[in-house]
C-alpha cells in the first residue's frame, strides 16, 4: 500500500486493493479453473447443448442471488426467495391463459407483493429480517398451496407464455436475457445511482445512516421489495419454462443465493458487496452441480447424491476457508 | 414427429434420472437400477434432484449433452417435467418413465416417450379403501396421515382413497393431515390427532413409514394397533409385511421400487423392434393376514 | 411507577401469547385439557427446547448454528450402528450401550468445535461457517448409512425416549435439566456472563481479559452435543433412524423459537426461559393447527403470522427499540 | 431569531431526561452549549433534527413552528449537524460519506468525478490531502472527525450543529476548524457549539446556554462571564479544583515497575522505550498517530509485538493475549469507549465487573455478595450517576461510562493501569474528579501509563512524560521538566528534524 505512482502498471489495476476485489478475483479464478476442468475432462462439457441450458436453468438462481445480495449489503438477509417464487410461479401459471403478459405482470407482482411485505415488517414492526422473512417464507409457501390446491398448475400453452421460459433470442436463452438484463440493472442501481452508496451506508450502520440523513425505512424497503421482485421473476420463468406453477419447489433457494452472494465477497454484515462477483458466485456453485452430473456420466466413480452433498459442503468450505486466507494474508503482510 | 428409435446394441449409456434419495423407496428403487445395469454390463449414468422438479430437467438436459443413448426418468412431478421429455425427444433420445408419470395432455407414450412403467397411485389408495370396506368389522372413524403436501402419490393416494370410501358410505374421515411421509412426523401428528380424536378407530398412511410412525402413537396412547385402531398402508416393505403378520397393520397394498429388470426388459424389447404399451403395468401384490407371514421374506 | 402495558407485554408477552393458546385450545379443541395431551405436547417440544437452549447460547454470542438438523441426524446414524456391532465390534455388550450414548455425542461435539473453530480462526461469518456443515453434515450421515433406514431395538437405550422416571417422560426430564443448567449457566455463573460479554461487545470482551474465541468454540459445541442429544432422543422415540429425515428443518424450529422467546438476533443476551416458553408456543400453535383439522397449507400461513405477531408482542417495547 | 426552542421535556422510560429546555439562537451567532455529561447536551441536539421526537414543547426554525420527524427533514429544512461519536459510513470511500444523500448527479445517476472534485476541493479548505476514494475506516479518528466537518459544513445550511467535534482533534485542526466557522459565521451561517474545553468556547462563541440536570439554566454572552462563573452555574457548585501536588520522583530505575526497550511492530511503532516508576504517573504525550495507542497496545498484547522488550517488576511480560497481563496486574481502559470499552446492553453492573469475573468465581459461580460489594463501592467512590445498577449502560453519559470502565479496573487492584485520553468527552468537573482519583490511586502505588492529548492534563497530573513522534520515543521529560513549551517542542520532533 505504499506504492509509488510510478510503479503503477497495468498488472496494477489486478493486485486487490481490497477484500471485495480479492474474493472476486478468487471466485473468478475458481470459475476458470473449473471451466477448464470440465473442458479437459468431460467430453461435451463446454457443447452449446450443455452451456445453453446450463444458463436457462440457472438464471433463476442468478436471479434471486441479486435480490439477496441487495439485502444482504443492508446487513439484513431474506429467507423468503424460494417460497416467493414458487408462489409466484403458481401465480403466474394461473394467470397464463390471459395472455403472457398478464401470467408475468402476476408472478412480480406476486413476488412484488411478498417482498413489500418483507419490508413492511422489517421497517414498520422493526422485527428482524431473519425471522420476518423466514414467516414470510411459511406463509408464501402456504399460500402457493391454498392457491393450487396442492399440486402443480399447468401453464396454457396457448397463450406465448411458456416462450418467456423456453425459447431463444438472438441464439441465447430468453431466461438468460433476462437475467443479464437484471445484472446490468443492479449493476447500474449499485455502483452508479445514489440508491447503491444509501444501501451500502445502510450495511455499514443503520443508525449512524439514520443519522446522516438517509431515508433509511424507504431504502430497506425498497431493497426487499427488489428482492421480492426479482423472485417473483425467477418464479415467472419457472412456470414458463417447465410449464407448470410449482408449489413444492424453491426449497433451499435462499441457502444457495446465500452462499453465491457469500462466495462472491459479499459480507453478511453488510456494508460492502458486489453485483458482479454475485453472478460469479452463484455460476461457480451451479457448475459444482453440473460437473458433479457429468462426473457420474464418466462411470468412473458413481457418486451417490449423498457423496454430493459432502462435495457441495466441502467445496463450500474451501472457497470460504481460502478468501478467509488470503484476506488475512492481505492484511498482515 | 416420430419417436426416437434406439439402435440395437450390445451395450448401452443409460441415464437415470432420480427424483430424489430422501426415503427407503427410492434408495431401493436406485439400488435396483444401478444393479441390473451393472449386471448387463450398461454404462450407468445417475442424476439426483433432491427433489426439485426443475433440478430434475436441467439434470435430463445434462444427461442430452453427454449424449446417452436412452434416458430412465422417475418424473418427480406431472407437468413441470414435460419440457425434459420434450427435449429428449428433440435430442432423439428415447425416455421410458418409471413410477410416475407425465401430464397425458401434454405428452403421449409412444409419442413424445416410449412408455411408462409403474403402477397407479389412484389405484393403490382405492385397493386399500376397498379391502377395509370388506373388514372394518365396524370400525368407521378415519383418521388419515398424508404425503408430503403437493407431492402427487399423497395427492393420489388421498383420491383413489378418499373416493371409494365415499362410494361405499357409511365411513367418516375424522382428520386428514400431513405427516411428510416420515416415520417421526407421522407419529406426532398421528399423537396429536389421535388426542383430538379419541374415537378414531382407523388409521390410513400413505406410506409404511408413517404407518410406523402411528402404530408407535398408538402404544403410546395406550391403544392396540390392529386391535382397537386398525391400521392400512402403502408401500409394502419388510418392516410393514412383518407388522401385519405381527397383527399390528391390518393390510398393505405393495408399490414395488425394484423397476430394474422390467426397465431395461422393456429397453430391449424398443431396440428390438417391438411394439410397446403405452402403460406396463407394475403388478402389485397385496399383504393382509392371509399372506403376510409366508411373504415375509420376499418383500422388498 | 404507572403501569407500563407495553413494557410489561415485552416482558411476559410469550407466556401471555402461551396462555391465550391453552385458553384457545381449552374452549375450541376438543380433549384437550387431559394429562395425555399435556404429555402429548411435552414429549414433541422436548426436543425442539434441547436444540433451542443451544441455539440459545450461540444466537448470545452474535453467531447462530444451522448446523443443528444436521448434527441430529449424525448422532441418530451412529447410535444404532454401535448398538448393532456395525462400527465397533460388540466386544462387551455391557459397553455398547454406553458407547452408543457416549461416542455420538463425542462426534458432534468435534463437530460443533469445528463450526466454532471456523467462526474464530477463519472469522468465517457464522451463518456461512454452519452451512457447511448443514450441507455436508446430513450428507455424511446418508453416506454413513449409505441412506437406509436404521431399524432397531434396544429397551435400555430407548429409555431415553419411551422410559419414564419418577412418572415424567425421560425425554421431558432431560428437557428441565438442560434448561434448569442452561439458566443457570447464563445467570450465575462466570462463563454465562463471557457469552453474554462476547456477543456484546466481542473487542471489548477480549480487553477485558476473556477469551472469546474460546467462549464461541465452546458454545458451538454446547450447540453441537445437545442436537446430538436430540438426535439420540428422536431415533430412540422411533426404534429407527432415518438419516435422511431426522432433525430436517429442525435449525428453523429452534430459531424461531429463540426468537419468538424473546432473544435477540443480534447477540449479547439469551433467555433460556422464554426460549422455552416460544418453543412452547410454537408447539402449541402446531398442535392446534392439526387437532383443528386445518389444513396443511393454511397452517403455514398462519404459523407465520404468529411467528411474526409473537416476536412482534415480545419487542413492542423491548430495548431493542430506540 | 433563527432557531427557538422552549419547554422541551423528554423521557427514556422512567427516565425524565429534559425538563423545561430550551436554546435560541440568531442568525450568524454561535451559541456554545455546555453542561456536565448527561446534562441532555445530545439530547435536546437529536430532538432538534429529529433523530429523537420530544414529549412536549415547541421548536421555532426559520419564523415556522417545526418538528422534525426525521434527520433527513432537518437536513432537507437547512439543519447540518455533527453528531457526537458517530462514525460515518465505515466501509464508503471518503467522498461518499461527504455527500450520501446529496451526491452530484447526472442523468440521474451519481457523478463520480464531479464528486471526487469536489470533496478533494472541500478537504483542501481543511488543510487534509488525502485519497478521496479509500474506505474511511483506512484513515485514523482525526481524519474521520474532520471528513464528518466537512460533510457537514458543506451542506449549505442555516444552522451547523456540531457535538464535541474537538474531542479528538490536535490544535492545529482544531485551530482550522475554527478558521472555516469564522468564515460560515461571516456568511450569516448560525452554529451551536458543545464542547468541554471551556477555553474552545471562549475562542470562537458568542453565546453560552448552559445546561444542568436537563434544564437550561442560564444564557449568556460568552465575554460577560467567567470562566469561574461558568464553571459554577454548570456544576452547581465550585469546581474543587484539581491542582495536583506532583511528586518529586527518583527517577532511578531501581523503582520502576515496567520496562519498555525498542519496542516495535509494523510500521506504527517503531523503537518506543520508556519506564513506568512504581506509583507514578507517567505520561504519553505525541500529535495524533504518534502511535501512543499502538505502543499501549503492544504492552497490553492487545496486539502482538514484533521486536523490543517489555518487563513487568523485573520479569519479562511476553504475554500471549490480554488476559495474561490482566493477571499480571495490568489494566487497559480503551481510548474508544463505544467500540472496545462497554458492553451495551450489559448493566452497570455486569460492565464493572467484566474483568474481575475470573477472581468473583467460585466454582464457575458468580459471588453475588462480593460482586454487590464491588459494584456498590465504586459507584459510591467515583460517584456515578445511574439509576440503579442495573440500569444498561448504554443508557448512561459519556462520562458516567467512562467512570464504570474505570472502575472496571480499579476494582481489580492492578499494579499497571493505561488509561488512553481517559477524559476525552468528559466534562470539567468530572475531568477533575477522574484526575484527582488517579492521583490518589497512584499515591497509594498504583503506576499509570496516561496517554493524553491535552497537554494541561498531562502538565498537571504527569509525574514523568514519554514523548513519541512517528512511532519512536523521542524524549522523556521529568517532573519539573514537563511544561507546555517542552512539551510542544518534543511533538513536533520529527518536523524539525525532517
Ligand atoms: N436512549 C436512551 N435511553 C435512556 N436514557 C438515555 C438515552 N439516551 C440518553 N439517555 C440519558 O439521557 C441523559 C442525557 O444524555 P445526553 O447524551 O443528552 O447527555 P450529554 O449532555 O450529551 O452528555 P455528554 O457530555 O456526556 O455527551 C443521560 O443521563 C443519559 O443517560
Ligand atoms: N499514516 C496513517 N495513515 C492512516 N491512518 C493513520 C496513520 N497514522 C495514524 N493513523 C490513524 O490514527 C489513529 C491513531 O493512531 P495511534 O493510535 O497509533 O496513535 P495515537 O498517537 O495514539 O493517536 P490518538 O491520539 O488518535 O490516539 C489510528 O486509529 C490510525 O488508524
Ligand atoms: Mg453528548
Ligand atoms: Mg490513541
């Protein structure tokens, strides 16, 4: 740090100046590694087929993993995403008959609605996001089974709906699309747009950003809703692309966006994050799923989905272990 | 467009696509898979979706991209997996269903998927509700311990049976509740219902682990299963066939999970030429006093 | 002093939330007011109120432990497979039954050390820290028992579970005496008062000369041995274990009722009664629901909204509040 | 009349805190507020921009009745306040935390350059070069307390309000703080002032509203009263002077208790040595970043030092972690209270007896008798102002905390105490009340490490001072030596010699 200006380099511009770059510069790092990995050892690993649907499958995850990294910059957390969109994706596959417009203007506002919820409770009743969305996870839940009558709804295949889940543009998924479109949106709000620096401060202490003038209550409001918003529209393109409303699905959602926004340098108490190490985060935990599949394609060991579980827990380990590690060397040299 | 052939080979790449391996059955259902591909000497290629629909699909599409040759998929719902079936088929890969099926208006056996093979959980809770309408001896009051909420053998399982008690009459269902399949849940609320419900004489469980579960609520509440409350179940494992013969469940209707032989049976017999069913039927046994004892060894 | 409402609502809310419920239940649910459904009620919250006092400790010292389901199913494999002779040969059978007590609770709590050791040596976020373990745990436990169920018999060890001492459910009787001790812990005695100090304020904790990472790698072991033990009560209830099932969804439950007990996310204070008492509430609130015939899916909802109005009730003038 | 406020009453609980408050204010005047600590200083400030809501009276801003619902109507209203002890946004770059919630816009998104720009342009007026984008928890307390200046001074407001915003700042950046007022004032900019160094107030107010026990008590032109007077009317009574009768100390180093030799680590501490005598009060003075704090840490192994040697009567004191000093009778009271010193929620009780916990112990039980003993004692002796002991102290005044963490430590019995700038935010009476008490302590053996940044303080109550420049210890000043110009010269060693 007590560099010189003359010694700045380009190769400057990629020494981490700070534990946010340096977990994005990790999660990066494990990101090619693992696409190499894959490449080097799976036959069609890097087809079209399989990157294809790879990001239309997980664009879902990509976007409720932005929702939750918003929140969890507020030093707040949302257990709600997966309930969300599952009641929205019941919403929206109710509506589809009317039209893809309204089948996607009901699955936001579905989850639009649960996420303004979340807001109200957290700012207005002052209950704590861990368990005010963790209500509100039972309780969409609830709700997507009361409105299906306990089973999957089938989207109408008459209306354009289902293309919002299952068809192409420009050669690249419509999901996909979506999700990019999202990223560049989150990027913009946060790095750009006066509404970042208030969600970080906030992160950073609430009461100090009370103090300094912030609108501390719309801004947290506003952030689970975009939550809510951004799970509703995981749940939309649930129901689109697998053409039915899911009641039952969405289980573990938050725990995965939880861990990509973690694996992507955010910190759970707030105050610092990223949009774009987010994306990285949750592409690298999706692709641990999808090399463990081709993995068991080789024949070569056959891993039980019990043995993944331990691979997942453990690979989780070693990223949060390492950026651990290299923090700390950071500080200490 | 046609349905996809499967050349005839001396070996294949088979995929199977698990719905999940949260429970006895399935991990039978695997075991009997993973064991007679072994046996014919098959590439064996295995997913588990942890009991997400959509996991599944994208698992089905895994399966598309390293090119097997046919796909066994357990569908873990009706609708949300057609678009894996649906892509299979544009992959030119052939899918045969085990245990469940897909949503009939939106894909067809010998159309968009070979054929499904697998038994009907309508069925199943209707042969249960039947043979209690010949020995109630009775008893009338119902108390039933569902399946996972939303998943479809407890939706089924509760209309095949909920409508031919209805058909036959006389009986009352005094509570129907969730006990999420498992053996622990299923006794709590077997203990709670059976306390709000102290006349309840029947108890009905959509599997054998919660049927378990009842029988333990029972003692405990002081009562003897098959005795004073009778007790039906689903499934047909070796722990409940033993319970019958024991006296303390009064029947099962057996839902077998050892699909192996008769899957890759039926895989020859498409890359053979033959002309397939839309629907091979699983043929289920029934356990009640009369066969238990002697059965007790081959139940699965 | 004038009566405070609100003040006097945050302080007992949860036993005034608990006694509505029984009221509730007296008048609309029919049986209920009978020894057995008491027993009933307090033989199913048992375990959820072991796991909570745990998760009490941690939730003290700023952390939380998600690992708890997953430690359960842990303990509940490996107490039937010592009992059957399939990890340790059954040398002396006088043995083995201790063993399947004691060595169960030895793994978890290396387990729980080892969650605590990742929050202190790595400064790993908790929730994180935990999640490896709740990923990785329950898999463990599958590939222990490569997913089967675990059937077995053992009057002695089930004791835990179906006995009964001086007419109490064991299983209750260990419930009193992990809270009786947990109370105690936190109120009298010095290391109660390090929890409460490192959740606090941890710098100044450590200033003050107490070890707070050995205070956090202690109470993530606490955590650890009593899910454990919870584990060890829940298969020895059902003569069976299951790794893929037991203790599911229990690091919810315990949370929730934590929280609706009165004790803060945040760290620095616990109170084990009231944990107690919200666990209570919550399995009241389930109880109803289901000797109420209503339905799966709407009880969801309305365990939220309760949930969310008990927590409420607790902290409407809590100190949370400024 | 730009601002005025009348009959403000507030209450936290059970806890009447203002009573019949009141301030007015004219435009372009600056009006010193002062009052002991807990007096309702902050108070009767937070309920002025909104941050707290009052239980009665009324509040004139601007010839409209107002009343804020929130900080951010006040700011919006020409409010810009400086709170006492905040932090700003840790984790946000300099600039940022200079314009949240106002930041230059184009095309509705925020304009970063013009915003760097300006935020280099306003710290200049400071006197403060520094890298606008680094997070500003990079940068030490002064830094943090002048970046929180500048925000505030650059919101164009009516009104400045700025709460103890000298507490730890040096001369010189208290000295350009005052030029930029000036400059405010003459633009018609009103400011209210709350510091406890009376000689501040006399430099720059025009006004005096003093508080006491949460009423105004008097106003008055700052030139029509006495320091004295002043005094007096705040306390309520004379102000027992703390003349310390200093000690003419053998400096010999047969009698010390603690030997520090070229101690180091990192690049804060370079080579410090200095000598703790037994029941002397030894002083540690340098400009801020000095690195008094580092090298009290060092000692204390709150932190872990690289080179040198530390020994404690003879005997080296390599300790592992700060609970190994404490046992070998050393205590530490932090120079930041709110971050490394209370417990919050604790009471007062449990915050005091924090440390002493292993020795109150028996059997892992808490001894209630000894503890009530204790915690009794030392709210007697130091004249603390809480409700009960169980009050959270949290809820106490600066000052009232700062004395329980002393009791923290006195009650221990210690043979070593560092006390880092033991009366920062502290009012004059207790200022004088925590010297005497350390003096008295030190008379009967106690050795203190005091690191100050007032130089009265140090010239009153030091027996011997440590000089530190940039991480070395430059000189050492005995008793009769220590005087305000020897003082000045040994800080500003390094300028001399650089
Ligand atoms: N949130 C609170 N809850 C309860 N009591 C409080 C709270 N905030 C302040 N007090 C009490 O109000 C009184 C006035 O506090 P205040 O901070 O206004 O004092 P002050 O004059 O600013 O003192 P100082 O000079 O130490 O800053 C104190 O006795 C304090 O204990
Ligand atoms: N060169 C520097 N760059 C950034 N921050 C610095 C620098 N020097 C000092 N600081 C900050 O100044 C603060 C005070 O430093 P330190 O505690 O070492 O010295 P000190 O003389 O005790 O200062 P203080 O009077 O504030 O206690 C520290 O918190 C540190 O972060
Ligand atoms: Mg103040
Ligand atoms: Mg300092």
């Amino acid at each position: 740090m007590t560099q010189t200006p003359s010694s700045q380099t380009i190769l400057e511009a990629f020494v981490p100046r700070s534990n946010l770059q340096l977990a994005r510069l990790c999660v990066i790092t494990v990101v090619v590694a693992l696409l190499i990995f894959g490449a080097l050892r799976y036959d069609h690993f890097l087809s079209s087929y399989n990157i294809l649907s790879f990001l239309r499958y997980n664009s879902m995850f990509m976007l409720i993993a932005l929702g939750m990294a918003l929140v969890i910059m507020t030093g707040g957390i949302d257990l709600s995403v997966g309930g969300t969109a599952a009641m929205a994706s019941v919403v929206a596959a109710l509506l589809s008959p009317y039209g893809w417009a309204v089948g996607l203007a009901g699955g936001l506002l579905a989850g639009l609605g649960v996420g303004m919820i979340n807001g109200l409770v957290v700012t207005r009743l002052r209950i704590q996001p861990f368990i005010a969305t963790l209500a509100a996870m039972l309780a969409s839940y609830g709700t997507a089974l009361l409105l299906a009558g306990n089973q999957s709804v089938s989207v109408s295949y008459d209306t354009a709906f289902t293309l919002i889940g299952q068809d192409d543009f420009l050669g690249f998924p419509i999901p996909a699309w979506i999700a990019i479109a999202a990223y560049v949106a989150g990027w913009v709000a946060l790095e750009r747009h006066p509404v970042g620096r208030r969600i970080l401060a906030i992160g950073d202490g609430e009461a100090t950003a009370k103090l300094m003038g912030l609108k501390v209550e719309r801004t947290l409001f506003g952030v689970y809703a975009a939550s809510g918003l951004l799970a509703g529209l995981a749940g939309v393109i649930l129901a689109a692309q697998f053409g039915a409303g899911q009641p039952t699905e969405g289980v573990g959602w938050e725990l995965f966006a939880i861990s990509s926004v973690v694996v992507g340098g955010t910190v759970l108490s707030g105050g610092v994050g990223s949009v774009g190490a987010t994306m990285a985060g949750a592409l690298l935990l999706a692709m641990v799923f999808n090399i463990l599949n081709f993995e068991n394609g080789l024949g070569v060991i056959s891993l039980s989905a019990y043995w993944q579980s331990v691979i997942r827990g453990a690979f989780l380990l070693v990223v949060v272990v390492l950026q651990a590690k290299l923090a700390s060397a950071r500080q200490n040299p | 467009a046609e349905l996809p052939s499967l050349k005839k080979k001396e070996t294949y790449k088979v995929g199977f696509a698990q719905t999940e391996s949260n429970n006895p059955w399935r991990i039978a259902q695997t075991e009997s898979m993973k064991a007679e591909a072994a046996k014919l000497g098959y590439q064996f290629v295995y997913t588990d979706a942890a009991g997400s629909a959509a996991k599944q699909v994208a698992d089905v599409n895994s399966m598309i991209a390293q090119g097997v040759d046919l796909i066994f998929l357990a569908p873990r719902e009706e609708k949300p997996l057609i678009p894996a079936v649906l892509a299979a088929k544009k992959a030119g890969i052939p899918v045969i269903l085990l245990d469940r099926s897909v949503d009939p208006k939106l894909a067809t056996a010998g159309k968009d998927y070979v054929t499904f093979i697998g038994s009907d959980f309508v069925e199943e809770g209707k042969r249960v509700a039947e043979w209690l309408v010949k020995n109630a001896n009775g008893k009338t009051k119902i108390i039933e311990l569902e399946g996972t909420t939303g998943s479809s053998p407890a939706n089924d399982r509760k209309k095949g049976f909920d409508d031919a008690i209805k058909a036959a009459g006389g009986f009352q269902i005094v509570a129907s509740q969730s006990g999420d399949f498992s053996r622990d849940k299923g006794r709590q609320v077997a203990e709670a219902l059976l306390q709000a419900h102290p006349d309840a004489n029947i108890v009905y469980a959509h599997n054998d682990e919660m049927a378990l579960g009842a029988i333990a609520a029972l003692e405990a509440a002081g009562k003897k299963p098959g005795k004073d409350v009778l007790v039906l179940s689903i499934d047909g494992g070796k722990e409940a066939v033993k319970a019958i013969a024991d006296g303390k469940i009064g029947a099962v209707v057996e839902c077998n999970p050892r699909f192996g032989p008769i899957a890759y049976k039926t895989l020859k017999r498409y890359a053979a030429g033959d002309k397939i069913e839309a629907w091979v039927k699983n043929t289920d046994k029934f356990y009640d006093t009369a066969n238990a004892s002697a059965e007790v060894g081959s139940a699965y | 002093m004038p009566f405070n409402l609100a003040s006097w609502l945050s302080r007992y809310g949860t036993f005034v939330a608990l006694i509505l419920l029984i009221v509730f239940n007296a008048i609309a649910t029919p049986n209920f007011l009978s020894l057995q459904t008491f027993n009933v009620n307090l033989t199913q919250v048992a375990t959820i109120v072991i796991v909570a006092v745990g998760m009490t400790l941690v939730i003290a010292t700023g952390g939380i432990d998600l690992s708890v389901g997953s430690l359960m199913a842990i303990a509940g494999a490996l107490a039937p497979m010592i009992l059957q002779g399939t990890i340790v040969p059954t040398v002396n059978p006088l043995l083995t039954l201790p063993l399947a007590f004691i060595l169960p609770l030895i793994v978890v709590a290396m387990l729980g050390w080892f969650n605590g050791f990742l929050v202190t040596r790595y400064s790993i976020q908790p929730i994180v820290a935990t999640l490896v373990l709740f990923t990785a745990g329950r898999g463990i436990a599958q590939v222990m028992t490569n997913g089967n169920l675990q059937v077995f018999k053992n009057d002695a060890f089930q004791f835990v579970a179906l006995g009964y001492v001086f007419g109490i459910p064991t299983q209750v009787l260990i419930m009193i005496v992990v809270v009786a001790a947990a109370a105690f812990l936190v109120k009298r005695t010095a290391l109660g008062r390090q929890i409460l100090a490192v959740g606090g304020n941890e710098k100044a904790a450590r200033l003050s000369g107490i070890p707070a990472q050995r205070v956090k790698r202690l109470v993530y072991l606490i955590s650890g041995v009593l899910a454990g033990l919870a584990g060890l009560i829940v298969v020895a209830r059902n003569s069976a274990s299951d790794a893929n099932l037991v203790g599911l969804g229990m690091e919810l439950d315990a949370i929730a009722a934590v929280a609706v007990g009165g004790t803060l996310l945040t760290g620095g204070r616990a109170n084990i009664l009231g944990t107690l008492l919200g666990a209570c509430v919550i399995q009241l609130v389930r109880y109803t629901l289901l000797a109420n015939g209503v339905p799966d899916a709407a009880a969801l909802v309305v365990k939220a909204a309760l949930i969310v109005a008990a927590v409420y009730i607790q902290q409407s003038a809590g100190p949370g509040r400024t | 009349m730009l601002l005025s406020m009348k009959g403000i009453n507030k209450s936290f609980g059970d806890v009447q805190v203002l009573t019949n408050a009141g301030l007015d204010i004219e435009p372009g005047e600056i009006m010193a507020l002062i009052g002991q600590n807990g007096a309702g200083k902050s108070t009767l400030i937070k309920i002025l921009t909104g941050a707290h809501s009052c239980d009665a009276g009324t509040i004139r801003f601007q010839g409209r009745d107002v009343r804020f619902a929130s900080t951010a109507e006040s700011q919006a209203a020409g409010i810009a306040t400086i709170y006492q002890e905040i932090n700003l946004a840790q984790n946000r770059t300099v600039a940022e935390n200079i314009f949240l919630a106002r930041e230059p816009r184009r095309f509705g998104l925020v304009d970063r350059a013009r915003m760097q720009a300006a935020a280099r342009t306003v710290l200049s007026r400071f006197k403060l070069d520094i890298d606008v984008n680094r997070p500003l928890q990079d940068f030490g307390a002064a830094t943090r307390q002048m970046v929180a200046i500048a925000r505030g001074v650059t919101q164009n407001a009516r009104l400045l309000i700025l709460d103890e915003p000298t507490s730890s700042l040096d001369e010189q950046e208290v000295e350009v703080l005052f030029e930029t007022m000036r400059t405010l004032k003459a633009d018609g900019v009103a400011a209210i002032f709350i510091s406890h160094r009376l000689d501040e107030l006399y430099a720059i107010c025009d006004r005096v509203t003093i508080m006491r026990d949460g009423r105004t008590v008097a106003v008055s032109p700052m030139k029509d009263i006495s320091k004295v007077a002043l005094v007096k009317t705040m306390l309520g009574k004379e102000l027992a002077a703390f003349t310390a009768k200093k000690r003419a100390h053998g400096d010999g180093d047969g009698n010390s208790l603690v030997n520090v030799s070229n101690l180091g680590a990192g690049v804060r501490v370079r080579d410090v040595s200095l000598a703790i005598g037994k029941g002397e009060i030894a002083g540690l003075a340098g400009l801020l970043g000095a690195g008094r704090t580092e090298t009290a840490r060092l000692i204390y192994a709150a932190d872990r030092k690289e080179r040198g040697s530390v020994t404690m009567a003879g005997r080296a004191a390599d300790y592992a972690a700060p609970a190994d000093a404490i046992r070998d009778g050393m205590g530490f009271v932090s120079e930041d209270r709110k971050v490394e010193g209370i417990v919050p929620e604790m009471s007062v009780r449990e915050n005091m007896t924090l440390a002493i916990l292993p020795r109150l112990q028996k059997a892992g039980l808490v001894d209630r008798v000894a503890q009530r003993g204790i915690v009794e004692k030392y709210i007697q002796a130091l004249g603390i102002k809480c409700s009960s002991p169980e009050q959270p102290i949290r809820e106490l005044s600066g000052g009232n905390q700062q004395k329980v963490l002393l009791a923290r430590w006195l009650c221990m019995d210690p043979r070593l105490l560092i006390v880092d700038e033991p009366t920062r935010g502290i009012d004059v009476g207790a200022k004088a009340e925590i010297l005497k008490l350390l003096r008295g302590l030190a008379d009967e053996g106690l050795s203190v490490l005091m690191i100050s940044s007032e130089l009265e303080e140090l010239i009153a109550a030091a027996d011997s001072v440590t000089v530190l420049s940039d991480g070395k210890s430059v000189r050492r000043l005995a008793s009769d030596e220590i005087t305000e110009a020897n003082l000045m010269s040994a800080m500003a060693h390094q300028e001399v010699t650089a």
